[in-house]
C-alpha cells in the first residue's frame, strides 16, 4: 500500500512511438508510481528541447516535489547527423532558462537543478533492442543486428505478437528475462558510460533504469491504483 505522507514518484515521459510508452505504462500498472506521458514527437533533438522547456515552465511544482522525473526515451537509429545536434542541445538553456539565455553553458545555468532531472533513456539502434533482450531467446544471445530493420525482425520471431507494422506493442508476457537483460544493458553502459558518451555505442540499452525504478516501486491495491 502506498503511504499517502510520500508524494508516489512521478515520471514526465517524452517518447517517439506508441512501443515504449505501451510497455512502460504496462510495466507500471498496479504499482506506486505514474507515468505521465507528453506528446510524442519523431525527432531526439525535438524530444529533448521539448522536455527542457517543460522542465523550466514547472520548474516550481518540480522542485516542491522531489520524487518527479522527467525521461526521454528515444531511439539512435544510426543517424549521426542528429546525434550530434543531440549533443550540441544539451549544452544550450531553453528559451524559458530563467536567467533569459538560451546560449549560455546549461552547466553553469542556475536552473541546472531543474534541467538535472531530465533523464535520457537512448536506445541504440532502436527500442526494440530491449524487447529481445527480455525473451528467453534473447537472454542467452551473444550477437544483435545493428540493423534496427534487422532487429524488428528478430523480435518478431521470437515475439510474435509483435508487428511493427500493426502497432508495435511490445507482449510482456514474452519478457520473463529481465534481470538478464538488465545486467546486459548495465554491461553496455559499463564499457560506453552514460548519455551523451554512450551515443557511439552499437547496442546500448537506456531505458534499463527507468525499468528498474518502476519495478522496484510497491505494488498496490486495485483500489489505490485506480486512486493515483
């Protein structure tokens, strides 16, 4: 049962498609914590400049609760033209910064404890790298495609609920190997580091800790789910 003295943590997800968010809202279902999800958009760079500028437009109801997180979850799809403007956004301020900047280092920013709270979930090639990460299949696999074509296929096989092209939803029923998958993605993130260096990385796998923050909340009654 979730005590009503602590604010439930909260989690602010900017996604690209329907997969991630279907799955992250499955996986936290019945357990102490939301997931909020913002407008999709098609695009990291895009994505990212959106949660900044909502970090700073709620800046004050962040700070006053300190269990709310904002994550953007987004796929690298090889396209290193973009990842670098990824790289060049994280070093700008919003156009909301308080300070009224919005070219000055984000890390000197008096907002940076606000802008601290973004997280950046990258999957590279693309989501569906976890989704086979899951499967007793992929669980025990020593290579992945790099080809997110490749893996789309590959996950369609051993997932074949799955259909990219009929919604993409990832079936979590076929995901019974998280822990293995989870000791992979922190084994890619050992030897890459965290976001922004991972972003040359083959496979990587962000989204991991957002996983294990969702199931590592309290599940609670039917009762007070439908309350939250």
């Amino acid at each position: 049962m979730a005590n009503d003295a602590v604010p439930v943590p909260v989690v602010y997800l900017f996604h690209e498609g329907k997969t991630e968010l279907g799955y992250l809202q499955s996986l936290a279902k019945g357990r102490a914590i939301r997931i909020v999800p913002e407008p999709s958009v098609s695009s990291p760079v895009r994505l990212l400049e959106s949660a900044m500028r909502f970090a700073m437009q709620h800046a004050e109801d962040l700070r006053a609760n300190p269990n709310a997180e904002i994550w953007v979850v987004f796929d690298h799809d090889a396209k290193a033209k973009e990842m670098s403007a990824v790289r060049s956004v994280l070093k700008k301020c919003p156009a909301e910064c308080i300070v009224g900047c919005v070219v000055h280092d984000i890390n000197k920013c008096e907002s940076n404890d606000i802008l601290g709270r973004i997280h950046v979930a990258l999957m590279s090639p693309c989501i569906e790298i976890w989704g086979i990460l899951c499967t007793e299949e992929g669980s025990t696999m020593k290579r992945f495609p790099e080809d997110r074509h490749e893996l789309q296929s590959l996950l369609h096989k051993v997932m074949p609920r799955y259909d990219h092209k009929c919604g993409a939803q990832f079936d979590l029923a076929k995901m019974t190997c998280v822990d293995a998958a989870i000791k992979r993605a922190k084994e890619w993130a050992g030897t890459h580091g965290a976001f922004p260096e991972c972003l040359d990385a083959s496979h990587y796998a962000g989204i991991c800790p957002l996983v294990e923050k969702i199931i590592a909340s309290p599940l609670i009654s039917p009762k007070s789910w439908r309350r939250q």
